[in-house]
C-alpha cells in the first residue's frame, strides 16, 4: 500500500489517514507532498493524486485508491477487521461512529479558526463563541465516552480506536492554543499526546523544512 499525505505540521486529515494506516497493522509505503508549495498546483493533477481531485490523505492498495480518512478507516477495517478499529461492544460501538461522523462535518468553527499546526504552542489567545460552541460539545463527548465506556484503558472507548484516531487532530489544536481542559480530558489529552504514534509523527513534523504562511496567521 501506499499512502499520499500532506505535510505533517499541519495536515489534520493525513494524521488520521496515516494513523489508520498505522493501527491496520498492515504495511505501508509513505509519501509526503507538501501542500500549496510552488508545484502544489501540478502536482494535484498527477496521476496518483488526481483520483482524489488534489485532496490528501489518499490510500492506493494496488489498483484501488480510497481518498477521504473515514473512508480510508472503512477499507482498512474491512481488510483487517473492523473490530481493529472499532469497539466491539454494539453499544458503545454506535456512539464511536457518531462521534467519529460529527468530527468529520461539523466543529466548523475550530477547525477555521484554530488550524493544525503541530510546531507552535501559545495561550491566552480569544477565540469566537462559535469555536467555544464547538469546544464544549467535543468535551461533552469525551466525558460520556470515557464515564460509559473508557474503563479499560486512557481512550475515548478504553483501547485505541477510531474514535481517537478522528479527534486526535482536535488534541493537538487543544495542546497548539492552549485550551484549558477539565481534569479528565486532559488525561485523555495528555494519553494522545503521548502514544508512540503521535509523538512519531510529531517528531517528523518539527524536521519539515516547509512553512505556509496560512496556517500561521493565528499566532499573529
């Protein structure tokens, strides 16, 4: 396999791709194309891109190609089995869904104004009452997560799953605007952060020579 991503610093969706790809187990070849660089506008229109109309993350597994993370975390479940990737209790395994669906179409507001970005930290910064919305309805569903279904392990649903593989980019802006947590989420926060994974890709992110000045613009 081989999974198309965009630059680490700052690509909240190729962090879930790339982490479905990691929690498949299986092997895979990875390849970075940076984002809106001088040949970004080429590039997009090559031949292992253009299926994916230039969106990353973008999965080829032979002559199949998947774009898009959740759907990216659908083909690997279906490869692997799906309770790799999802609780196995029915139940619980509903709410992990639907957290997972709401992250992919909503918190708009976050998501604009609070862009990934994996090298900055800063705090006492004001955000909009839609961002706030948005922020107290992420922690109302990691409360209920973890208080119904989180005994087993520091996840949203005890064990790693794909539940957290779709908000850990939500962690990471926590941690980049600094966010002050309630004591649970920020447990929650902190075990993201600190699973082998994340800080692999971390570590990846601070040696990237690329900067775009776009997702900067919310430091200054």
């Amino acid at each position: 396999m081989k999974l198309i991503i965009g630059n680490k610093a700052y690509s909240s969706w190729s962090l879930r791709g790339w982490l479905a790809a990691k929690q498949s187990g299986l092997h895979f070849e990875e390849v970075i194309v940076p984002l809106y660089g001088t040949d970004w506008d080429r590039r997009k229109h090559e031949a292992d891109i253009a299926p994916s109309s230039g969106k990353v993350p973008i999965l080829w597994d032979g002559e199949a190609v998947v774009w898009d993370s959740m759907a990216i975390i659908d083909y690997l479940a279906d490869k692997v089995g799906r309770d790799r990737f999802w609780p196995k209790d029915p139940v619980a395994r509903g709410m992990a869904r639907s957290m997972a669906a709401e992250m992919h179409s909503g918190y708009l507001s976050l998501r604009r104004e609070c862009p990934m970005n994996t090298r900055r930290t800063d705090k006492d910064l004001t955000f909009s009452e839609e961002t706030q919305a948005d922020a107290i309805r992420i922690l109302q569903n990691w409360a209920e997560a973890r208080s119904r279904f989180g005994k087993e392990g520091p996840y949203l649903f005890g064990t790693f799953s794909a539940a957290d593989i779709m908000l850990a980019p939500v962690v990471s802006r926590f941690v980049t605007y600094g966010f002050t947590l309630p004591g649970f989420a920020q447990a929650y926060a902190d075990a993201i952060m600190m699973h082998p994974w994340m800080e692999q890709w971390y570590a990846a992110a601070a040696e990237e020579p690329w900067t775009i000045e776009r997702f900067e613009s919310a430091f200054t």
